[in-house]
C-alpha cells in the first residue's frame, strides 16, 4: 500500500496526464534531426516551457560553435532546471534525456513530426527516443511539488541535444562545467526494465593509399581497393571469432561488428588510388576498449602487408565507454525497483543493453547511474529509429509515476550518499 504522499504524487500525475501528453506532442513536433545537428529552435522551446510550468531557473545554455563544430553540429545546447527541497543539503539527482534524433528516413504512415495520438500511442520521431523522457522526467519532478515540505535535496532536469554524435557536449560538457554536480542520476531508459550496463562502441575509419594508374596499364599503380578487399575479409574473418565471447550481463550477449560505409575510387577505367572504410565495433562491459582497439588495428595491418605500395591511416572517430553493471542491490537501483513493483506489479528485468547512451558520462564522471524512463519494451517494439516510431501512453504515465516515487524515496530522508 503507498502513503499518502505518494497517493498525493500519483494523484497530481493523473490529474495533469493531458498536458503531460500534449508536451511530447510539441516538442515532438519541433525537427530535431542530429545530423545536421541545429537544435536551438527545441532548446529555447523546452526551456520557455520549463519556465512556464515554474521551474525559475530553467537555463538555455549554448554551446560554442568550435564545440559544436568539433562534434559535427551547426549547433549545441543544453537546457537546465531543478527543483530545491528544504535546505537543499540532501541528495542531487540528475534526470537526463536528449531531444535529438535520427532523421526520420522512408517508410513513415504517420507523419513524423504530426505527434499524433492513434489508439494510445504517440507518433513520430523522436517520441520513443528520448521526447517521452523529457516530457516524463519534467512532470515526475512536478509531481514532487505536492509533497515538497516532507523532502530535503535537490532535482535537476537535464536535457541536451547531441546524443546522436555522442553526448560530448550534453551531459559530458555539462559535468566537466559544472553546471551540474548530481550524487545520482536517472538516464533516458525503458519503462518495461531496469537497465544498468550498456556496451561500448568504437567508430574506426580505415583509408588504404595506393597509386593511380590507367585501367589499360594497371601494374603500373597500386590498387587501393584491391588492399582494402583484403582488409575487409580479414575483418569479417575476426568478426567470426567474436561469437565466442559472451558477456555476462544480461541482455548483452557478444560483441559486434560492422563496415556501415564504403568508398574509393575515381572513375571506371582509373585504377583506385584511395579506399576509405568507417566501422562500428560494439564492446562488452567485460572488454577494455584500447585492448579492442589494438587488435583491430593489428588485423588490418596485417592484412595490408602483402601489397607493396599501399599504405594506410587508421584514425579513431568514436570510442563510447561501456557502462556497468551497476550492481543489483545499489540504494539507486533497489528503490527504483521496488517503485516499479509497487506500479507495475512483479518484479522488473534489471538488464543490460547492447547499445551505448549518454548515462555513461555520468559514471564516467563517478556518479552512479541507471537508465529508466518513458521508452518501450524493446527498440523494435517502438520502431526507435525507423519509421513509425511511438511511445504508448500509459508507458509514458507509468514512467512518469515510477520516476517521482523513486525520487520521493530518495529525497524525503535528506540523506547523502
């Protein structure tokens, strides 16, 4: 049975579903595609709702165009708000989500920037991954007004706009500035599990150099994409051996990896000079990423070594920490769950994921971190990143509900951790 300031929360989330599902639908409605990364116009919208809803501080904090420029963004930003109970001397939690999404792309029976409720679930882009938190995490710290008097700590929003390109100047660039200092943080998530350890990633671009010659005399140059075919099988080769190697955690089971992009040379009847490849390898929470690293690059020189005149450059693009696993009976991880049984009934997946999300900047920087939030059961269940993406609402109130008890329970003592 919940008390009563509980009964108090759940009753204010109820009450104030409707403009708790009309947010999502505007900032759902607003383009946010990352690339090409220009997203001031949801920024300043998110932050003049913020302050309209009665968050005073609510900030709208750019980022400098070198910042952005060095991630690939036209644009950065971050927006910022919070919530002080009592003296403020207990707990600060950090809510953090992104509004930046993948392109849309083909495919799309709802309009994907209509936001349109159909049968319970909202459409387009970005309501799965992550609008549906911002919304969420806005109303859950809401929701702890009604009860403010009984809570001691601090709440902070914390929503930034480059998760896409890898959050270098969203959560990371907020903690390095300090703009925010949390003892915990919740990160955009799932309202089906509980998700405390993701894998890594590693973005490598290979470039083979050879030689130009004309396709009528071709032993006069050196075949760059001749080179980079042997690169490329000896990669699939090594890529073969990663299903040996299962992680523990579960929800993530063995590495990846994938050649997403290919190009090189410069007409038909010209001997190709330059081949350039781009690959992701997804790291487990078990593998240290220089060890990763250095043994793709032991492959690939290898397998260039028996083509005279090729040279090649490797250059990292992204290395993404893996997170975790955050353990089971953390203070974090315990309360959230034990919220979650209460709403939902049951006992809630404390899982992994196989991707890599902004939470890990939080841990990187020692704060304990779990992703939850507004999201589906599965990325394919919600269509996140295809077309047709949606969340349903009643995961969106769900979420909503398990969050600001969670952080009833973690702010109403004014410990510290």
């Amino acid at each position: 049975m919940l008390d009563a300031n509980k009964q108090k929360i759940l009753q204010y989330i109820d009450a104030n579903q409707e403009r708790l599902i009309q947010f999502l639908q505007e900032i759902v409605t607003i383009p946010s595609d990352n690339p090409p990364g220009n997203c001031h116009q949801i920024a300043h919208f998110i932050q003049r709702r913020l302050c309209e809803f009665g968050f005073e501080d609510a900030s709208f904090l750019a980022v400098s165009p070198e910042e952005a420029a060095a991630v690939s963004q036209i644009e950065g930003a971050n927006v910022i708000a919070s919530s002080t109970f009592g003296d403020g001397t207990g707990l600060e939690i950090a809510l953090n989500a992104h509004g930046d999404v993948v392109p849309p792309g083909l495919g799309w029976t709802e309009d994907p920037y209509g936001g349109k409720n159909v049968d319970g679930k909202i459409y387009g882009r970005g309501a799965a991954v992550s609008k549906s938190d911002i919304a969420s995490y806005t109303f859950a710290a809401l929701a702890l007004r009604q009860v403010a008097r009984d809570l001691n700590g601090r709440v902070v929003l914390a929503f930034n706009f480059d998760e896409e390109t890898g959050g270098m100047i969203g959560p990371k660039w907020l903690i390095h500035n300090n703009y925010i200092r949390p003892d915990l943080a919740i990160a955009a998530g799932f309202t089906h599990s509980i998700t405390n350890a993701h894998n890594g990633c590693l973005h490598l671009e290979i470039k083979t150099i050879g030689k130009s010659a004309h396709a009528a005399v071709p032993y006069t140059g050196h075949d760059a994409l001749e080179a980079m075919t042997a690169v490329l099988l000896a990669l699939y080769d090594y890529r073969r051996s990663l299903s040996d190697i299962h992680s523990s955690v579960e929800g993530i089971d063995s590495p990846s990896l994938v050649v997403g992009l290919i190009k090189g040379g410069t007409n038909t009847n010209v001997v190709p000079d330059e081949c350039v490849i781009r690959l992701d390898r997804r790291i487990i929470p078990e593998e240290n990423a220089e060890v990763v690293e250095a043994m793709i690059r032991d492959v690939v020189e290898q397998a260039v070594k028996p083509f005279p005149g090729i040279k090649i450059e490797i250059k990292r693009i992204l290395l993404a920490s893996n997170l975790g696993p955050i353990a089971k009976d953390s203070r974090l991880v315990r309360t959230l769950a034990t919220n979650w049984s209460e709403l939902m009934g049951g006992e809630p997946p404390i899982e992994g994921v196989p991707l890599y999300t902004d939470a890990r900047h939080f841990a990187e920087a020692g704060v304990p971190v779990v992703m939850f939030g507004a999201g589906p059961r599965t990325l394919e269940e919600a269509n996140g990143h295809r077309a047709d993406e949606h969340v349903k609402i009643d995961d969106l109130i769900n979420a909503t509900k398990i969050v600001a008890c969670t952080l009833y329970d973690l702010l109403q003592s004014g410990e510290t951790l």
